[in-house]
C-alpha cells in the first residue's frame, strides 16, 4: 500500500543526512534533512522564511527544497571541505536508488 511521504531511503555522506521521499507512486523527491535536528525543512513559500520541521529554528532556505542544491547547502552546512562533490555523490547515489525502486 502506498504511503504518502514515505522515506524510501536515507543516507549520511559528510554529515549531511538525506532522503528520498516518494510523494506518489513512482513519483520521488530528493530531500536534505536539517542539520539541528536531521528533519526536513517547512515554509519553503513562507514570507517568514524555512525553519526545521522537528524545533521550527530557522534554516537556509534551500532545506525548503529538494535536489541538488539543497543536498550542497546541507554540505556547507556541515563544513564538509568539498561540499560540491559531496552534493554530487549523495545525488547519485540517492538516484541509484530510486532506479532500484522504480525498475
């Protein structure tokens, strides 16, 4: 049975930590968990600004949205020395992912 919002997968690269969310089925999305509480960000189109779904600190915008770029703040965040390729791995391997899932 589908599970709306389901974590289909986690991992932890750099200490950033992210997740695959599947929204629908076969629909996913990519998302960088905050780095206070390892939650997802919410008021992605708030005038107030994002702020951490588990404490409601604020956080950078971009954990209020999902991909690439949030997967590079959360690696800026965590003062990973090469955030860019941080980005990039956890993206392909979350990628990878979601083609086993999906195939």
């Amino acid at each position: 049975m589908f599970e709306p919002y389901a974590a289909a997968r986690r991992t932890n690269h750099c200490g950033v930590t992210a997740e695959i969310w599947s929204d629908a089925p076969n629909v996913f999305t990519l998302v960088a968990l905050t780095p206070c509480c390892k939650a997802s960000g919410k008021g992605g189109d708030s005038p107030t600004g994002v702020v951490c779904r588990a404490c409601y600190r604020p956080v950078s915008a971009k954990y209020g949205t999902s991909g690439w770029e949030s997967l590079l703040q959360a690696a800026r965040d965590a003062k990973c020395p090469c955030p860019s390729e941080c980005a990039d791995w956890l993206h392909s391997v979350l990628w990878e992912d979601i083609n086993h899932l999906t195939n």
